[in-house]
C-alpha cells in the first residue's frame, strides 16, 4: 500500500498534534488517546443524528435508549437538539 506525500504529511501533523512533545512510550499513547478521541467524537455525532432520524421516523424514547445504552433523558436532549453541523 502506498500513501500520498499528502497523506503521510496529514498523518504526521496529527500525530505531533497529540504528542506535545513526549517520546517515546508516553507520546505514542498521547497520539493513540488523542485520535481515538476524535473518532468517538465522530461516532457521538453520528449515532446522535441516527438517533434523530429513528425518532422522526417512529422510534420512541424508550427504543432508542434502550439499543443506544443511554437514559432517556440523554435520549430526549439529543432528539430535542437541532442536528449538528456538518463539515
């Protein structure tokens, strides 16, 4: 597989985002915290938008907290909330 000088110089900069400085054990588990975290941020606003969706279409509180894990309260702010803003 072969990547874009684009790509790796993405990638690098994502990385010393992360990094802060550190090496070596403590820097490579600052970049792995730190990209996870972006990617449960872009999973929440999926399942959020998801959850929205299900809901104008039918599906109750009760369902989507249920196959969602969260509490209804939590289930009722976001299908409250205006849909986030996409990139």
């Amino acid at each position: 597989m072969s990547y874009s000088d684009a790509e790796v110089f993405a990638a690098n900069s994502a990385m010393d985002k992360y990094r802060s400085g550190e090496e070596g054990e403590a820097g490579t588990a600052l970049v792995v915290v730190g990209l996870c975290a972006e990617r449960a941020a872009k999973e929440m606003g999926i399942r959020d938008d998801m959850i929205r969706v299900a809901h104008r279409a039918g599906a109750s509180i009760r369902q989507l907290a249920d196959v969602s894990g969260l509490g209804r309260k939590t289930v009722t702010a976001i299908v409250s909330s205006e849909a986030r803003l996409h990139d």
